[in-house]
C-alpha cells in the first residue's frame, strides 16, 4: 500500500459516506422541503464519485445540470406546493424516545436548535470538500505519486472532456439532436402545463369551476428555467 | 491486513444502496416531490454504475480506434441520463403544480383518479 493507495481509499470512504448519509436524509426528513435541501450534498457526492472515477465532464455536468438546475428546480417545486403531507415515517421507523429520558431529549433537542446552523455549515463545507478532493486528484502533485495512466487504456486522465465531445459528435451524433428535441419538447410543455392564460385565470386543465390560490408567475419560472 | 484496492465492486455497492435509498422513498413517501426526489437517487445510483464500468471493463473488450469506439459510451449515455431527468423534473413539477392549483393536492394517493 503506497500513500496514493491510502489517499485513494480515504477519498472513496469520505465521498461515499457523504453521499449515502446525505441520500438517508432525503429519504427521512419529514418535511418535504428539508428532503429537497438534503438532495443537494447527496447530488455533491455524487459528483465527487464521478470524478473519483476520472470523468471528468461528467461531474462538470453533475455540478451544473443537476445541482444547478434540477435540483433548484426541486427545491422551488417544494416551496410551491403546500406542504400538508408532513410525511409520517412508516411504523417501524418511527421511534418515540422513552419518558424517563425526556430531560435528557430535550436538552438534546435545545442544543440542536441552537446547533443547527453549525449542522449547516458541516454540510456545505462537506460539498466544499468533495469538489476539492476531486480538483486535488488531478493536480500534479497528486500525480507524483501516481502516474498519469496507470490502470489500462481506459484511464484517459485529462482527456476525458475532449473525447466525449468527439464521441457525441460522431458516434452519438443522432442521439445527441433527439435529445435536444426531447428538451425543447419538455420544456414548451412544461410552460404549457404551469401557465395561467391573462384572460380569465383559467390554465390547462382547469374545470373553471374552483380556482385556487394565486401563485403563478413563480410557478413558471420555475418551471421555465 | 491492507483493504482491497478500491475497485468496480466498491462502487457497484455504493450504487446499489443509493438505488435501494431511491425506491423506498419513491414507495413509502406519499408527497409527490418526496416521490420526485426518490426517482432522483435512482437515476443517480444509475450513473454511477454507467460510469463504474465504462471505467474498469470499458476499453478492452472494445478494440483498435480509440475515438469512434465508444471506450467512454457509458458515459455518454450518463450524460443522455441527466438530460432526461432533466426533462422528467421540468415535467413532472408543471404537472404537480397544476394538480394542485386545480385540485389542491400534494398527495400522491389521492391523486388517484383519472377523472373527475
């Protein structure tokens, strides 16, 4: 076991113990909102483990696609909607802390209150992180441990962006224009879907006969951008 | 005792649980964004298995022509992953806006008619 080997298993157990911590904290917080906010480091740590992996272009994409589009996009979604369904965990999940320690829960819960920015902060510096160790991976002197290539062909370390733009421009040349199309389409439907005509305040769909709550020019944006 | 090298397993694993997370949240949540944010995972947890064996089985079953072989195909096709999730999110809130807006609703189960 050399240092780059060390280096290398530490990075995977750090970036994959944030992505799964942060992933369970999508599928349990109880507010919807909150399950939104925990996607952000999971989608984080995810890019992480792609450029652990040495694509490159992926995780640029992972950063902008996902965590700057669609994971706002989420997030303004769950401002939007009312937030009613205050989801109850299923039954064997829930744990009520037994009575003789509620002293003890409540000093615990007072802490937190007050910690909770401090939990915030871990969390964004942790994202900091990932990106850091991923830009670290490629400097140079990371490399002087480890060879440029050193495991097969397929370790195209540095040249990742180049050769995918050259794939999707040859090989996958007929994909790549469906795929524009596929997001044209979406997107006018999208709009289609989210706006309120000026006329009468009715919208697609709409029986005219109940009309909900005015909140409409936030709704298209979000769903426009 | 040294760990094994981190290899296509360790990802591999990392991706399934992702994918498990993602399937419990789209089954037992009944919000529809908490349903969305399942889907999310699974799609993630997808990618990363892509990307896993692009980048320890890819180039040598493949061959001569290091370009127009898709050496890197899997990650091609991550990218085409992304951008249609990106087109189910954008589509999928406008629907969730809009049965809200008509119907008042966030829940998934009482969505359940076709018609009303």
């Amino acid at each position: 076991m050399t240092a780059q080997d060390w280096l290398e298993q530490l990075g995977f157990l750090l970036v994959a113990l944030f992505t799964l911590g942060s992933a369970l904290g999508v599928i349990l917080a109880r507010r919807v909102l909150h399950a939104a906010l925990w996607l952000l480091p999971t989608l984080f740590g995810v890019a992480g483990i792609f450029a652990l992996m040495g694509a490159h272009a992926l995780f640029a994409m992972q950063l902008i696609v996902y965590v700057g589009a669609i994971a706002v996009l989420i997030v303004f979604g769950a401002m939007l909607l009312e937030d009613d369904a205050r989801e109850r965990l299923p039954r064997f999940l829930r744990y009520r802390v037994p009575i003789k320690y509620e002293p003890a829960t409540r000093l615990v819960m007072h802490y937190y209150s007050g910690m909770q920015h401090v939990l915030a902060g871990i969390v964004g510096a942790g994202m900091m992180l990932a990106v850091i160790i991923a830009a670290l991976a490629e400097t140079a002197w990371f490399h002087q441990w480890r060879p440029l290539v050193t495991e097969g062909p397929s370790d195209f370390v540095g040249d990742n962006v180049r050769r995918i733009g050259e794939l999707f421009l040859t090989r996958y040349l007929l994909p790549f224009e469906l795929a524009s199309i596929v997001l044209l389409v979406a997107l006018v439907g999208a709009v289609i879907l989210a706006r309120r005509d000026a006329d009468d305040g009715t919208h697609a769909f709409s029986t005219g006969a109940d009309e909900p709550p005015a909140e409409t020019e936030a709704a298209e944006e979000a769903a426009t951008q | 005792m040294t760990p094994p090298p981190i290899g296509l397993t360790h990802y591999l694993v990392v991706a399934a649980i992702l994918f498990c997370m993602g399937l419990f949240a789209v089954i037992t949540r009944r919000h529809v964004v908490a349903v969305l944010l399942g889907i999310e995972l699974m799609l993630n947890a997808a990618n990363i298995n892509l990307v896993a064996f692009t980048r320890y089985l890819g180039a040598p079953a493949l061959g001569a022509d290091p370009v127009l072989n898709s050496i890197l195909g899997g990650q091609v096709f991550a990218l085409m992953v992304m951008c249609l999730a990106a087109c189910e999110v954008a589509i999928g809130l406008a629907i969730v806006v809009c049965l809200y807006r008509n119907r008042g609703l966030t829940n998934a189960d009482e969505a359940a008619d076709m018609k009303w």
